[in-house]
C-alpha cells in the first residue's frame, strides 16, 4: 500500500482577535529567540480596545519571555522549547495573559488558545494546551504589595510592571539568587553578572526591577514656545514632560519644537549646547530624534543627517523635506559634503541597549559576549569614520543608550588615545524609576562623551 500524502502546511489565519494577532506575531519570533526581531503585532482590522490588547499580551510575552517559559516549562511535558514553533507561541501568549495581566477570565485565555492551537498547529494540541493552561493557571495565587525590598528576590513571588507581586504555587524561582532574579526579570545571567561587577548587587537589582517597568512617553519641550502642550505633565529632568494625554491626541502636541524624546536621549546633545558649531553632522540619525534636537539647540548651524539603513534615512529625507538647515544624505555623500569641516560630529552609535530595556524589550535576550564583540568593532569603526569629518578644532560626541563600560567609558578612552583628543565632558545616566514608579522620575540610560 503506497503511502498517503502529506497534508498541506497550515497556512497561519488572518488576524481575527487580539489573542490571534499577538500569537501570530508572536509566533516569528519563537523560531528566533533569543536573536529577538523588533516586531509588532498586525492590529489591522481591529477595534482600538482589541488593538490595545494585541499589543499588552505581545509586549508582556516579549518582556518576560524567561519567566514565562520558567513557569511553563513545571507543566509542560515536553519542554517549552522541545514544542513547534506556534505552539510556544500560543502557550507564552496565554501564560502572559494569565500572569501578567489583570482582568482577563481564565476560560477566555484557555478557550481561545484552544482552538488558536488547533488553527495553527494541528488539532490534537489543543489538548496539550487544555492541560498545560489549566496549571498554569492554577499556580496562580494572590496579587501581592511591592515586590521586595532592595536586593531581595523571593522564590514564590514574580514582580509585576505596577510594582506589585503575584504570589506562585508550585512553580517557585530557583534557589541560587542570581538565577532567581534572572527569572524573574526576564535576563540573560551573563548580562546580570555585567551588572553585578560594574554597579554592585544592588546596582544590578536595580536595573534589572527598572527593565520591568512601563516607560512613559516623554517630550522634550526644552524649545517649545510658548510651552509644554495641552496633555503634558511637568517630568522631575528640566526640559521634559510626560504626556498624559491620549494615543490619538498626540501627534497633535508634535511640532518643530515639541518631539517624544526621553529625558536621557536628550542629555548627550545638551552636554554640547555651550558650543556654537556652524556645520554638525548626525552620522547615525535612526529615525531624527537627535536631529532635531540638534536643529534646536543650535539655530544657526546647518545640520547634515546620514544612516546606513535605507529605510531610515527615507524616514530622514521624508521628515526633514523642505528644512532650511537640514540636509539628509548618504554615508558616501557625507565624506564628500563634511569631510575636515564639521564643528560638531554627533556619532550616537549602535549599542547594547542595555539602559532602554524598558522600551526595547527584545534587546535584552540578545545581549551577550559575541553580541557586544561586534559592537565594540563596529563602535571603533564609526568613531574613525566620524573623525575624518571633524574640523581641526571641532568635536566628537559619542553617545550611547548603554550601561556597559566597554561601550562607554572604554570606548571614549579609546578614542581619545587614538585620534589624540581630549575628553571635556562625559557623563553616564543609569535608569531611573522602578515598576509602578511615578511617570515623572522615569529615565533610560544614557552614556555621552564631547571629545575636542
């Protein structure tokens, strides 16, 4: 008897529910981690209520992917990452929902899931997914107070994003203290150890609990005229507000001199508003933000913005179109446009992100030796291309979104003994603020150094 065919491949449905749209985004990624892509989920043909909560079971996924799998994998036989590819996918989604957020009935989460298991995987998983979600939610215990007191990890209490606990049965956190708090953090050991070596337990306790918060959205209104917009809240960094006001009502606030920008992104450029440069270049402008924060500390000089991405630097041409001072060219047009005449060389390079995991939720499983190898290389790199830019008497400001010193401090020292400069100012922000901390004292991270 000859065989039967294969049946075809499930082919993933279109986006119906907000679970069903997390899941399929979530679902790319689970053939990827830890190599995280920067995804969001397609909220098309939702409502604006279910959009919001395809992005909530997403974002709480991505951010606490260790601590979910830790707890699926005391329920599931096999183990989480031994499961397809969708099926991971569906049973972190549902485990999110039933951990990490509030309000969502329980027969809702399994029900769902079910049958998004029999969809997008075959129509026996929807048993396993029964099961194993019927425990999960079982060891659910009591939402608690603030998580612990500094440098605490309990065994039997996750931390929440409001600054709360939620109580465990039968899924404890391992014994050994740094693996414990790597699991409830949701942190690869290797960069809790960083931490623990350059800023102490305690540093590290601290920037591990701030990952975990809810970042606001911040403007810089430092040139806003004639102040901060309708639907700001004074934040406690000079020059900044938190936006309070709606999703929808925000790109309204928006204007040459009104930008979301966090107070920590704002500092390198401020470390240089003393200088009167007539030519700054923005050698690694991503989406502008510094940009036009450079056009508005200084007025009078003509700014040139360049990437090495395509798609940014359209995003940079399409945002600065028709400014008087901004100019967006190519990396190649840069050498020919600046090269020995540029005052001010802005070289925010790309890093770690190690002090925005609060924002970037995927960096931080990236985060690893041949991980930062490669951007030390690539950090010298942009650092010699920068210098050839500058003037005889101009200046480099390297900057970073980083906490780790190799990328900071080493780099800037490196610099400077080798293009034989000088560093006049630097200055390293750690995080601010913790889960359900007042939106006023949230801050990333930051490095910068003005070398002349």
């Amino acid at each position: 008897m000859s065989a039967e065919p294969a049946a075809p491949p499930r082919s993933p449905p279109a986006p119906v529910s907000a679970r069903a749209a997390a899941t399929l985004a979530l679902a790319r990624q689970t053939t990827r981690f830890p190599d995280l892509l920067p995804l969001r989920p397609d909220d098309s043909g939702l409502s604006p209520r279910d959009a919001a909560l395809a992005h909530a079971i997403y974002d709480a996924t991505i951010r606490r992917w260790i601590t979910l799998e830790h707890v699926l994998d005391a329920f599931a036989k096999p183990r989480l990452r031994r499961l397809e590819a969708p099926l991971r996918a569906v049973l972190l989604a549902a485990a999110a929902q039933a951990l990490l957020l509030d309000r969502i009935p329980a027969y809702a989460i399994i029900d769902e899931s079910v049958e998004l298991a029999k969809r997008l995987v075959r129509p026996g998983a929807g048993g396993l997914v029964n099961a194993v979600l019927r425990r999960v939610i079982a060891c659910r215990g009591e939402r608690g107070p603030e998580y612990a007191s500094e440098g605490e990890v309990p065994s039997d209490r996750l931390p929440l994003a409001d600054g709360g606990s939620l109580v465990l049965r039968g899924a404890h956190l391992p014994a050994d203290p740094r693996e414990r708090l790597s699991i409830a953090c949701s942190l690869p050991p290797w960069l809790l150890e960083r931490w623990t070596a350059e800023h102490g337990s305690a540093g590290a306790w601290r920037l591990a609990m701030h990952s975990l918060s809810e970042a606001p959205i911040v403007l810089n209104v430092a040139h806003a005229r004639p102040g901060p917009p309708k639907g700001a809240e004074p934040h406690d960094a000079p020059g900044s507000a938190v936006w309070v006001g709606s999703h929808a009502d925000l790109p309204a606030a928006l204007s040459p001199d009104v930008w979301v920008q966090d107070a920590a992104s704002a500092r390198p450029v401020a470390a240089a508003a003393h200088l009167r440069p007539s030519l700054v270049v923005d050698l690694c402008a991503g989406q502008g933000t510094k940009t036009r924060q450079l056009l508005a500390t200084f007025p009078e000089a003509r700014v040139i913005a360049s990437d090495t991405d395509p798609e940014r630097l359209a995003a940079l041409r399409a945002a600065f179109a028709g400014h008087s001072r901004a100019q967006v060219a190519d990396p190649a047009e840069v050498e020919d446009l600046a090269r020995g005449k540029a005052d001010l060389v802005l070289l925010d390079v790309p890093c770690s992100n190690t002090g925005v995991l609060a924002r970037r939720l995927e960096a931080r499983y990236r985060a690893g030796p041949e991980q930062l190898r490669r951007l030390l290389e690539l950090q010298r790199q942009i650092i010699a291309a920068g210098a050839r830019l500058r003037a005889p008497d101009g200046r480099l400001l390297y900057a970073t979104c980083s906490v780790e010193r190799d990328e900071n401090e080493g780099q800037a020292r490196w610099a400077a003994g080798a293009l034989r400069l000088r560093i006049e100012r630097e200055g390293l922000h750690l995080p601010r603020g913790s889960p359900g901390g007042p939106a006023r004292e949230y801050a990333d991270g930051s490095f910068h150094a003005l070398l002349g």
